[in-house]
C-alpha cells in the first residue's frame, strides 16, 4: 500500500497590501489631523473597496466608473481646489490623497489626474463664473465625468504645437481637428478642449461629449493603465456657443498654468506606487522560502530592500519639501520638473527591483508588482516625459534652451 507524500506546492498566501509607513527622515511628523484625514480616508478606500476587484478590472481592461463617483462621494477627486460648499483641503492633503491611491492602483489615481487635476482645475482657473457654478461641484462630487483634451496624434511633447482649430462663427465655435490619449473622453460629460483661435492663439473651451461631431474612440491594447480609459476624439465641426469658451485661456501660457500645477501631483503619484512595490518586496521576502530559508535572511535580498528604502526616504524628502516650497508660493517650473523627473525614474528602478526579487510570481497580477511595474512606465510619460523635463531642469541651469 502506498504511502501518501506531501510534495510542499502550498505556497503561503502572500499578503501584500498591508501599508508599511517607513520614515526614517521624519518628514511626515507634525502633518495635522486634517490633511492625515484625506490620507486616512483615500487608504481605507484602497483596502475595503479597491484592494479585492482592482486586479479584475485592471485584467479585463474595464474601466470602474462606479468607483470614479465614490472617489467623489469620499471627497478624494479635487486634488486641493477650492469648491464652493466643499471644505478647505490643503495641497498637502492633496498630494497625500494621491499618494494613497496612487499605491492602491495607478488607473485609479489616475482618475483623479483627470478629473481634479487637469478637468476641475482647467474650469477653476480658466473658467467664467456661469462655467464654475455649473461645473465645479458636479466634477468634484463625481457626479459628472471631465476630461482634459490637449494632447493629439502628432503633437505630444510639443503640445504647444496643437493643431485643433477653432473658427469663430457669429456667436458660435466650430471646433475641427483630433485629440488623442484623452482620458474619460470616451465615457464622460464635459471636455476642456485646447484648440487654436482665429488669432493663432490656444484657447480653451468646453464641449458637451454628446455633441454633434464630437466621437471619442476607447484606445486599446494598451498595456498600463488598463481600468482607465483613453480615448482618440474627432472633432468634425463641432458647434459650440460662445458662452463654451473659457474667458481665462488666452494662451498655451494659461495651460501650461494647469500643467505644472499637476506635476507635483504626478510625482506624489510616482512615490505611492514606489511605496507600493517597496511594501511587496518586504511582504514577500519575510514569506518566501528558497534554500531553506527566508529571502529575507539573504544579505542579498537586505541589501536590495536597504537600496529601495533609500531611494523611498528620497523622494519622500525632496517631494515633501518641494511640497512645501509651493505652499509658500516659491517652487518654481524648474523645480517642480525635477520633482517628477526625480520621482518617476526612481518608482521605475524601483518597480524592476522588486518585480525582480519576486522571481516567476512577479509577474502575477495577485501579487501586485507587475501592475505597478507597467503602470509606472505610463506615468513616467505623461504630463511630460523624462527628456522634456531634463530639457526645463537644464535650461534652468545654463540659461539656454535646448527645445527645438
């Protein structure tokens, strides 16, 4: 009669969503109760709601909307701007709202990019009165779906080249042209549209996603970011009134305006998904057990986690204080550059580090590095990609330009 061998295939069931808050330069002593309770919000969300569908989502490449509008219920999405009959929420508590979600899933941060960062902000800043009452709370309640739609097929890093038109017609617009990487612009309300004016100048304007002419177009096949989705938007005389344009854009000067305001955003966003394939590594190197022993017991596994940390106690300093810098008024183009460029690389060595160190299970989705690990390269890029963001550090260096 044979005996019955356990041949040891239970693997332990990794665990690796539990927030590790490392802060060995103590830069996060002294945050006030009311900025730690926008962080301790978006960290509940992250564990009761979006920690246990997120992978499917993510997997199939569906794009959660009902979480899109619980982000506004929770109030999570105004990434700092003032509504009205909304309380105060500093930039602080912003950019940790951020990081938070940011280490739950880039998608849905992402989601926030778009809506308070870009979409709310553009109306805020640029918008009339009648604009801002109409859209402001409805965006920031999740109630209604914004996007931001300046990028376009053959105009990215050079965005300030955008070719969409706008043509005044008596007391209309007619908007001609495409747009492209534009996320909700397949599924949302309202788009704040950058086009070019009769007098050559970009202006901004907003337009109904139901409008005659307008058809937006869900990208697929992309490989980061898959539970949000960008769309390719046509613009085929598209009719606006007048009352559609936004009376603060007169110029690429008020976008970049919004831009570099989110580029603190971004880089916050870099350093939660950082800590998140930080929190991976350690959770599955005190479990996993190859050659006997723990991963944890190998001095070459400690000497990467010790690497991560550094990297981590980084970007924690140098965002803290850039966040601080603009608190005051005084971070200026260059230095918020630096802070994405600084951020973004770093989660991306990072991400490769800790995908590495999981051998074959990185690359499942249950474990969590390799969506960060693709994710990260999205964010790498957008709102401007490591080179243009070398080219506005060095230009603040030398004096010299080097764009084209």
């Amino acid at each position: 009669m044979s005996q019955h061998v356990s041949l040891g295939t239970e693997e332990p069931d990794y665990q690796l969503w539990e927030p590790i808050d490392p802060d060995v330069s103590g830069v996060f002593k002294g945050i006030s109760s009311d900025d730690l309770a926008y962080r301790d919000r978006a960290r509940a969300f992250v564990q009761d709601e979006l920690r246990p569908v997120i992978a499917g989502y993510w997997d199939r490449a569906e794009y959660p909307l009902h979480l899109a509008k619980r982000l506004g219920e929770l109030d999570l999405i105004r990434d700092g701007i003032d509504v009205p009959g909304f309380p105060e929420q500093s930039l602080l508590a912003a950019v940790l709202t951020t990081m938070e979600l940011s280490r739950g899933d880039g998608s849905i941060a992402t989601i926030v990019g778009v809506q308070g960062a870009l979409a709310l902000r553009s109306i805020a800043y640029c918008g009339s009165e009648e604009q801002k009452d109409r859209w402001l709370a409805p965006l920031a309640r999740g109630e209604e779906l914004g996007a931001f739609a300046l990028t376009e097929p053959t105009h990215g890093s050079d965005s300030v080249s955008l070719e969409t038109r706008a043509r005044q017609d008596g007391d209309e617009y007619v908007i001609d042209g495409h747009k492209k990487w534009i996320g909700s612009g397949s599924v949302g309300d309202v788009a704040v549209v950058w086009a070019r004016g009769d007098d050559g100048q970009v202006q901004g304007f907003l337009v109904p996603q139901d409008a005659p002419g307008y058809t937006g177009t869900t990208i697929e096949g992309k490989m980061s970011l898959r539970a949000i989705w960008q769309a390719h938007i046509e613009f085929a005389g598209v009719r606006v009134g007048a009352d559609a344009k936004m009376p603060g854009a007169r110029s690429f000067k008020d976008t970049a305006r919004v831009l570099q305001a989110t580029r603190l955003g971004v880089a916050w966003g870099a350093l939660g998904q950082a800590q998140a394939v930080y929190e991976t590594a350690v959770h599955y190197s005190k479990q996993r057990q190859q050659f006997g022993r723990l991963l944890a017991a190998s001095p070459i596994v400690q000497n990467r986690l010790a690497e991560m940390l550094s990297q981590l106690t980084t970007l924690q300093t140098l965002l803290m204080q850039l966040t601080r810098a603009e608190e005051a008024g005084e971070l200026s183009g260059a230095g918020a550059s630096l802070g994405k460029y600084t951020a973004t690389r770093t989660a991306r060595q990072m991400a490769a580090n800790a995908r590495d160190l999981l051998g074959g299970n990185g690359i499942l989705l249950e474990n969590r590095a390799a969506r960060h690990f693709a994710d990260i390269e999205a964010l790498h890029t957008y709102e401007g990609t490591e080179t243009v963001q070398a080219l506005i550090i060095g230009r603040e260096i030398t004096g010299i330009s080097a764009f084209a």
